[in-house]
C-alpha cells in the first residue's frame, strides 16, 4: 500500500497501537507508559530497541522503556548453534513434556545469565529436577507426614521467634536474607542471581541441615512449644520458597501453596515475600557457617579414612585465631559434636606450633588479577609468614609489597596447606584449619556397633513396611 512508512513503525508504534491511543485507554496507556522493561534478542538492535525509542522521543519526548534485556542463544551441550541440518535442535513442547516446564524454565534462568548464550543439555535439567524439585519435594512430605499424624494447625498462634532454639532463629534469619537478596536482584533485572540462591537455600540449609538436625523434635512424643516451633518454623520457610519461585515455577509453587493452605485461591494471587531486618542476625549466620565448615571438614576426613558416621571419634582439634573465634566455636560446640559424632572439640592457640601451615598460589584465582606479576605473586605466597598466613585466615585479605606496588591478595588467592599431625587427619579449607583423632578406643568401638544396631534395626522396620508410628518387639541374639 502506498501509505507504508517503514515495516518496523509497527513494532516502534507498539506502545500505542496495543490500546487504540490516543483514541482511547488513555489511563491505561498512562499507567504503562513508559515500560519497566522490554526482552528481546541483540539482533533487535538496530530493530524494535530503537524504533520504540525513536517514536516515543518524536512523539513523546521520552522513552519508551526503562530497561532492556538483550537475549543470548541456546546452543547445544557443546556450544554449536541449534540446526534442523545438524540434527542438535531440541523441540521445546517434547521437552516440556519429559520435564516439566518449570524444570526446563528453572534450567535455563539458573544455569547462564539471560544475556548470555546458553550450552543447553539434559542432564543439566534432570540434575534440576533431582536436586532442587526433588529435594524440595522430600522436604514437603518429611513435614506433611509428621504434621498429619500430630494435627499441626497453621492457623494456631505462633510462638515468638525470640523463644524459639537457635537452630529455629538461624533458618529465619537466612530466610530473610535470602528473600533481600531475591528481592534485589530481580529489582536489578538479574533473574539468575536472583534464583540462584533459592536452589542453595532449599538444598544445603534448609533440608540438608535444618530438617536433618531437628528431625528428633519431630520425631518425639506431644505436640509441645518446642516441636510446635518447628513445626511452624519448616511451615514458614517452604510458604515463603513457594512464593520467591513462583515467578519462575508457577505450576510446582501453585502445587506446593495450595498443600500447605487447604482454603488457599493461588499463590499468585499473594503478595511477594518481603525480607524483615529483624528477623536477620548476621553473627547467628556465621557461627553457623562455621559450625556447617567444621563438620564438613570432620565428615570429609572421615571419609577419606573410611570411618563410617555413626562410629564415635575422641576428639577434633581446632586452631583458633582470635578470642572471637573461640567464642563461635564454643557456642557451636554441642551443634557440631551432634553432627560429626565427637565426643570433644579441643581449642589450639594458632601460635602453638601444633599446626605447621605452608602456602602456594591458587593459579585459577590469582590468574586473570596478576597478569604479569604472577611468578612474583607465587614466590611471594610461598614465603608468607605463619603470621601473616593467620592474618589473611583471619581477615579473609592480606596485602603484598611486590616491586610494582601493593597487591591485595583473598582467601580464595592462596591455597593452605597444613602438615599431617601423627595419629591424626588433617583438614583446610577457606581459612578452616582442623585435627581429627584417629585412634578408636575399646569403647568407641562398642558405642559405634551399638549405633550400627540401631541403623539396621531402622532399615528392617523400612523394608517391612511399617509405620513410623508402629510400635515393635525386637529379638537380637548374638
């Protein structure tokens, strides 16, 4: 038709043409006008992005939107271009129907930034679906089982987080935490960073930490204030986690929601979660990451020795650094002990000379900061003092004088190694430094049996399909 301008004055015209303006919507129009942001591929640079621009300056004098994210491609797993010729193109509605759409949807935001081009791959989605839907899936039954047998009423008066155990105060406040930094991200227009933690929060803290420690306080008798507190605790976190997913995952969140309100309309009909600064106790946060090292550090030795968990140790030594850092541990104490199956912590003064430290460069890490200084970096590591090793465990920085100048070096820098002590296992890692007795004693051997006994006893009870409420009569003979 003659009356043609251009093809892309349609797209630039958009804003406009979606509600007949100016002939009317003008109030709609207002409210949305400009746009918080458009979504498109790089190859609408030139296109849509400055057309929509273009229009609304000439018209408007303004812009047409306040942000914009350039989309990246999906390439196959080992980074070609998708292709009908090369026979790597994946068909999105087959793959949704083998995984999901939230597990295919979650895959893609999590694991590469939008603008970024994706290396898509399936194992990348079925490790989705296991780890994070699977774990927060489990997590869900563990509560509903034990919710049903004690009918445990979410609408009943919650006990002050104030009064409740420290284990209780510490998930909250890293719920907290968690739901600021979503919040912030997404603000930021970084969806990966924003749904990135939620995956780390429902797998490391939440099921393989917080329910794992306090399965016994659902486990035991009476509905009293502290497995009430727990329970109301668990019921807070996986309300909160349906309602930050949501976004991403609509159908599990909506699923997820309506199981834990009975009455519920939809999740998406509430209110995102909002993150209270009263509720977050960043000393609490690190003791307990502390205490999450030490046992990591404990259960990696255990491992590497081939002593099975439920095999008591004597004693763990650790090297402390500070006043400060003696008082977490102390105040972790029982926490980690419970954990590791110990039966001491013994704290060492770092200057005792117990613990004989060296250190070498981290190349990975040290590589894209020092460019050309790196051989004189790694010398310069090499020759750390044990002083000065403990001042950037302590600190989590340490500066060099190199011939050019300063150069500030982090934990992640340096690797730190620590001498074997005789008759013990040592471990590091991220300025964590620690001992395990190796030596079992007569006792411990029989304590140890004592736990296998009771693990297998468990085990029979599973395979026979009993109820976690059935009770049982036991025959040993030895």
């Amino acid at each position: 038709v003659p009356e043609l301008i251009d093809v892309w004055f349609d797209s630039g015209s958009m804003p406009y043409a979606q509600w007949h303006y100016p002939f009317e919507n003008h109030d709609k129009f207002n409210e949305q006008f400009p746009a918080d942001y458009i979504c498109e591929a790089v190859d609408q640079t030139r296109g849509w992005f400055f057309t929509l621009h273009a229009i609304a300056g000439l018209v408007f004098d303004s812009v047409a939107y306040k942000a914009v994210i350039s989309n990246g491609l999906v390439l196959d797993k080992n980074g070609q271009k998708m292709s009908k010729r090369l026979g790597n193109a994946v068909d999105p509605f087959q793959a949704m129907d083998d995984y999901g759409p939230d597990a295919l949807r979650w895959y893609m935001l999590t694991n590469a930034q939008p603008w970024d081009n994706l290396k898509f791959d399936f194992a990348g989605v079925q490790e989705v679906q296991r780890k994070f839907f699977g774990t927060l899936h489990n997590t869900y039954g563990f509560f509903s089982l034990y919710a049903n047998v004690d009918g445990f009423d979410p609408s009943a008066a919650p006990i002050p987080v104030s009064e409740r155990p420290e284990i209780d105060r510490w998930i909250l406040s890293k719920l907290h935490s968690l739901t600021a930094d979503v919040t912030e991200a997404l603000d930021d227009f970084e969806p990966t960073r924003a749904f990135r933690p939620i995956s780390d929060f429902v797998q490391d803290e939440l099921s393989n930490w917080y329910v794992r420690l306090c399965r016994r306080r659902f486990w035991k008798g009476e509905l009293g204030p502290d497995k009430l507190a727990a329970y109301q605790t668990l019921f807070e976190c996986l309300d909160t986690v349906a309602r930050l997913m949501a976004p991403v995952a609509p159908f599990y969140a909506e699923q997820l929601y309506r199981d834990l309100h009975s009455d519920a309309f939809s999740v998406h009909t509430t209110d995102f979660p909002t993150s209270e600064a009263a509720y977050v106790d960043a000393a609490l946060e690190r003791r307990m990451a502390l205490a999450q090292r030490l046992s990591s550090l404990v259960l990696s030795v255990r491992k590497k020795e081939k002593i099975r968990v439920r095999q008591p140790i004597a004693r763990v030594l650790v090297p402390v650094l500070s006043v400060g850092q003696a008082d977490d541990v102390r105040a972790m104490e029982a926490l980690v002990l419970a954990e590791v199956n110990a039966k001491h912590i013994e704290l060492v003064d770092e200057a005792s000379g117990v613990f004989v430290k060296r250190a070498k460069a981290n190349f990975k890490s040290l590589g894209p900061k020092a460019g050309p200084q790196m051989k004189e970096v790694a010398s310069a590591i090499a020759a750390l003092s044990p002083d000065a090793l403990s001042a950037l465990e302590s600190a989590g920085e340490y500066t060099l004088h190199l011939t050019q100048g300063p150069f500030t070096l982090s934990l992640e820098d340096v690797e730190v190694q620590t001498d074997d002590i005789p008759g013990m296992a040592v471990a590091s890692e991220r300025g964590t430094t620690l001992a395990v007795d190796l030596a079992l004693t007569p006792a411990l051997i029989q304590e140890g049996l004592a736990r296998e006994a009771v693990n297998r006893i468990q085990g029979l009870r599973k395979d026979s399909g009993l109820e976690i409420t059935d009770r049982i009569r036991l025959w040993a003979q030895g």
